[in-house]
C-alpha cells in the first residue's frame, strides 16, 4: 500500500494525549481516547495490507503472523525484562506478585482480561501497575488471531459482501459496548468484545477504498476536530466505550479517508515532528507506563508535574532508541532488505517462543513466591503485622460478616448471611428514628464512623456493591436493606460508595439519586472518602512514625462534585462532605493525625480515622444546616 505520512502524524495525535493523560495532566481528561485512534488506525493498516495481498494471491496466515511478531514483540519484550529488575528492587511483596501475573499475561496476550478481574483502569491503584498500557496490546492481538481467517473466508464472497457482514459486526460490537458501559464498565473498558468495532471502522476505510479517493479539506478538519474535541471534552467518569467513543472514532476515520493528499490536515499531520513522533509511538507508549509506574512506587505518592513531565520527554527518548536499536532491526526483513535480526521465520518464532516462556517462568516464580517476602528487611513484617492489626480492629468495627458481606462475588454463602443478619439499632436516633445505611465497603467505613460517635445505625453492605439493583450477591443485599428499613419504618437513608468512573457520569448519578430519593422521605448521599495514593506502601515500609505527610488526591471528589452540579436534586436528598468530615481544621489534609493512621490502606477509613471524620457525620446529620 502507498505510504502515507499523515498517518504516522496521527499517531502522534494519539500518544500524546495518552502519554499527559497517565501523567495525571487533567486539562486532557479524555486523554485516553488516543488508544481508540490506535485501534482505528491498525485496523485500516493491516486491513489494507491483508486485501492486497488476497487481491495479489499472496495471502499466508505465516506470514502475517510473522510480520506481527516482527512488529509487536521484539521492543515490547525488551520492555518487559528490563522492567523486572526495577520491579524487583522497588516493589513491595503484594505488588510484585501483581506485577508477576502480569508478566506472565503479556505473552499470551490476554493481561486485558487480568486487568479487568484485578482493577479499574482509572482507579489509583492501577496507575502503580508497570504494565497496564498493555492491555490495548491483549485486544489488538486477540482481534488479530481470528480476523485474517475471518476476512479470508468472507472474501470469497466479493469485497461488498465483506463490508455488509464487518458493518454487521461492527454495530453488534457497538451495541455491546453501549450495554456494557452502563452495566459492567470495567470489563467493558478492557475486553476485546466491546473494541472490536474500532478495528473495524478502520477495516472499513481500507475495504471501501482511500487510494483513489480526493482529500477534502472541510470533513477531515472536522475529523482533527472531534478528535481534539474528545480529548478535551471527555473524562474518567465518560461512559466508555460506547455511543461516546463515536466522536473520536468516527473523527479518525474522516482523516484516514479524506486527509490525504494536499489537505489541510495532511499538510499539518505530515510535518517532521508529528512524522517523527509518529514512528516513535508504539516503542514510546510501551515505555511511558513503565516509568510513570515506577516513579509513583519510588516516591509513594503522586510525583509533581514537573517529574511527570520530564519522565515523559525521557519515554519518547527511550521510544526513540527503541524504534532504531530494537524495532528496525527486527522489521528489516518485512520491508525486503534481507538484512536484519532472526531474518529466518523458523529462527524468529522459536527465539520468540524461548523468550516468552522465559519471561512465564519469571513472573510465575514472583507470583507463586507472593513477591518474594524474604528479600524484605525485618521492619517490613513488623510493619505488616500492625497494618494487619489495624485492618483487623477495622473488620469488627465495620461488622464484617456481620452487617457488611464481603462475598466479592461469590454468591455461596450470600442465603446464610442474610439469615443471620441482625444489624438493626437497638434504639432509634431521638428525632429520625432508625436510620439506615446502605453501599458498598465505603459505607461499611461510614457505619462504623457513626456508631463510634454514639449514632447507630441500620447497616447491610456488600463488597463493591454499586446502589442500584443488579444481579449477583448486591441485588439480594439491596433488597434485605429495603425489606428491613421499611419493616422498621426507616425514614431516613445514608448511601455511600467508593464512586467508581462509571457512577460518577451525571446521568449515572442522576440515576442513584432519583432511585433512593424515591423510595425514603430523607435520603443522604456521602461524597467519595479522600484517596491517599500511596500510603498504604508508605505504612508498610516505613510503618506510621515515618509515613510521610501524605495529601490527598481529589480526582473522585472532583468528578462527583462535577456530576451533582449538573442533574436535578430532589428536595429530600442532602450531601455530606466525607473530605470536611475527615480533614476538619487540617490543610493539607494528612493522612496521618496525632501518631496514628486515619486509612489502612489507600482509601478505607481506620479506627482513628472512622472516630475523627464520625464527629463531623453526626453533626451534618443532626444539624443540617449548621
């Protein structure tokens, strides 16, 4: 296929928004949607490169295979080994069985999958997580195991007939991801179902033609547009993907299909350094989670954007080297030189094969190892066992297993729970009567900071139960909570959450609102509890005397502030303010008070934490507009 430089500078319009948006630059909150431009622009490279050589009978699935691995696994290998080391010496235990699991993933491409059952994409744990990026990798080559085979079969019945039955798949996977966005958002951000019409959209510009088509000025400056416009329009609470992702990927597919030639869009895309960037990009985006991963690990805490900044300009800087030192090398065979590394297909799959199970046997011998504890110093396990203390005094003040389930999705044992359920007050709160507490184990946290401060309350939580029904172990909690709040003529209702992207859309919150705010004459809603990124690291190296200062970082408290200003409030529905309540009389606020830890971890209130921010829980409930 010719070559056209406007693609390789739209590249360069995808990594560098990713590459901020990691960095935590939040002026380019849809940041991500770069990834997305990815996906369209591999699925037109490679669609147009199958088609020609179908077109030319010179089809082999070997080949192709061949130039994947050629362009795909070398650099991301290098990636990946040098990463260990790093791993080694700067992760805790916990983590480096985490990243041990990944290591193993990567090669089978399906760390996608992993990610999903570990962690939300855009909560603060996973930015600790050296290989995350690679799960865009995981969807790319699951999508590229089955469709060659898929478009070589359709072929035979002409390229229309081809287009119909992608277009077909195309809305299918669309229609999925719309559904899922709403009901299952994390396996919907990363699961190669809910991507795959991306890839098609950019298959469909190569199967509907662009070499002969005329560049026009007007669609492919609305594409650069919508692009831009989703970038900086769209967020971590954004449903995605789904009908949003139309945006940048419809925006994408303008330029691929009318950028070209003496545009203006191609002359801007086509300059050096979008050009530059643009060879650069996949050896950069492996590079750039790695070491902003890193660097949070090594500081326990969010790095200034000043680092963050540098640490980027240093990913393109090793992209760069990777690009010449690693990647071309490897590829010199596909573009027909003759000269290269592993030039033979033989040589090149089983030195792949070699040093993927390498790579398997090294991150399963750190996750079987649980991270190799031994390596830790003495104070380390002196400093696990009292965090093991604090998480333990906080299971039985949350009631844990008792009032709070924490089945994580195991519905086994959810029936005997519920019978043994007994968490009603004893007596009721003089002028509210029973007051009852529902939501996840943040509202486990809420509970437990209420009853410590003399206000008991109705409580029936499960883990990572979201506040409107569903199905599983949360549906049967939510309705034990409404059977036993109106058996006790429950008039008023706190909800609390860990506030996942997902809920903090406006609509989504707008949903919760009006579900709660319809059914209990007084509804009041918690803001997210402060995340403190990092300290949980931070008290198991250097226990709480010498735990840093650490603030807390306000990107939920943000996004839900955000939301509630924009969607209609009943007038029985209040708020309470989780970080006031907490931080009452300190700025910065500081996880740490008086020598004691006020989380246990990252996010979850300890003892001493439940104790401070409860006095401020009782004073908003009893005087409301005090």
């Amino acid at each position: 296929m010719k070559y056209r430089r406007e693609i390789d500078g739209l590249r360069a319009i995808a990594i560098l928004p990713v590459v901020l948006f990691h960095a935590g630059f939040t002026a380019l909150g849809g940041g991500f949607v770069g990834v997305d431009v990815f996906f369209v622009i591999s699925g037109y490279l490679i669609t147009s490169i199958l088609v020609a050589d179908m077109e030319g009978g010179k089809f082999s699935i070997l080949t192709f295979y061949e130039r994947r691995v050629r362009r795909i696994l070398p650099a991301l290998f290098v990636m990946m080994a040098i990463c260990v080391p790093f791993a080694w010496v700067l992760m805790l235990p916990e983590q480096l069985a985490q990243f041990g699991r990944s290591v193993v993933a990567v090669p089978f491409f399906v760390s996608n999958i992993l990610f999903w059952r570990e962690s939300n994409y855009f909560a603060p744990a996973a930015e600790e997580k050296p290989l995350l990026h690679t799960w865009s990798l995981a969807v790319e080559e699951q999508y590229y195991l089955i469709f060659p085979i898929v478009l070589f079969w359709l072929w035979r019945y002409g390229r229309q007939k081809t287009a119909t039955a992608i277009i077909v798949m195309s809305v299918a996977s669309l229609a999925i991801a719309q559904w899922g966005s709403r009901n299952e958002p994390v396996a919907n951000f990363y699961l190669a179902p809910t991507r795959m019409w991306e890839l098609f959209a950019g298959s469909l510009c190569a199967l509907y033609g662009t070499e002969n088509r005329q560049g026009n000025n007007l669609l492919s400056a609305l594409g650069l547009g919508a692009i831009l416009f989703s970038m900086l329009a769209f967020d971590a609470a954004t449903p995605f993907p789904s009908a949003y992702a139309l945006v940048p990927v419809v925006g994408t597919v303008f330029i691929v299909i009318w950028g070209s030639g003496q545009t203006y869009v191609a002359r801007l895309l086509g300059l050096p350094v979008f050009v530059g960037i643009g060879l650069i990009s996949y050896s950069s985006y492996l590079w750039h989670q790695p070491l902003f991963a890193f660097a949070r690990i090594l500081m326990d805490a969010e790095p200034s954007s000043k680092t963050m900044m540098g640490l980027g300009l240093v990913s393109f800087m090793i992209g760069a080297a990777s690009w010449r030192w690693v990647e071309q090398p490897f590829r010199l065979k596909a573009k027909g030189t003759g000269r290269g590394i592993l030039t033979g297909r033989g040589a090149l799959f089983g030195t792949s094969a070699v040093v993927g199970l390498m790579l398997i046997a090294v991150g399963s011998v750190l996750s079987y190892s649980q991270g190799w504890p031994s390596r830790m110093p003495a104070s380390y396990f002196d400093n696990v066992a009292q965090l093991e203390a604090a998480n333990k005094a906080r299971g039985n003040g949350i009631r844990s297993g008792r009032c709070q389930y924490n089945g994580l999705g195991l519905n086994s044992n959810v029936g005997d729970f519920i019978a043994a359920w007994d968490c009603v007050p004893a007596a009721p709160v003089p002028g509210l009567g029973i007051v009852g507490i529902y939501g996840d184990s943040h509202s486990a946290d809420k509970a437990m900071a209420l009853r410590l401060n003399g206000f008991d309350v109705l409580q029936v939580g499960g883990a990572a139960c979201p506040l409107l029904p569903g199905p599983g172990y949360c549906g049967k909690l939510l309705d034990t909570f409404h059977a036993k709040a109106h058996e006790n003529n429950t008039r008023t209702v706190l909800i609390a959450n860990a506030w996942n992207s997902a809920e903090l859309s406006p609509a989504s919150l707008e949903k919760i609102v009006s579900y709660w705010g319809g059914r209990y004459e007084h509804v009041v809603v918690f803001t997210p509890t402060p995340v403190f990124p990092g300290l949980k690291n931070q008290l198991i190296r250097a226990g709480v005397p010498g735990a840093a200062n650490v603030v807390q970082h306000t990107r939920e408290s943000l996004l839900f502030a955000k939301a509630w200003r924009s969607i209609k409030i009943p007038a029985n529905v209040s708020l309470i303010d989780t970080a006031r309540a907490l931080c009452a009389g300190r700025d910065p606020c500081s996880a740490i008070a008086g020598g004691q830890s006020l989380l246990v971890d990252d996010m979850h209130l300890s003892v001493a934490g439940a104790t401070l921010a409860g006095a401020g829980f009782v004073a908003a409930l009893m005087h409301p507009d005090g």
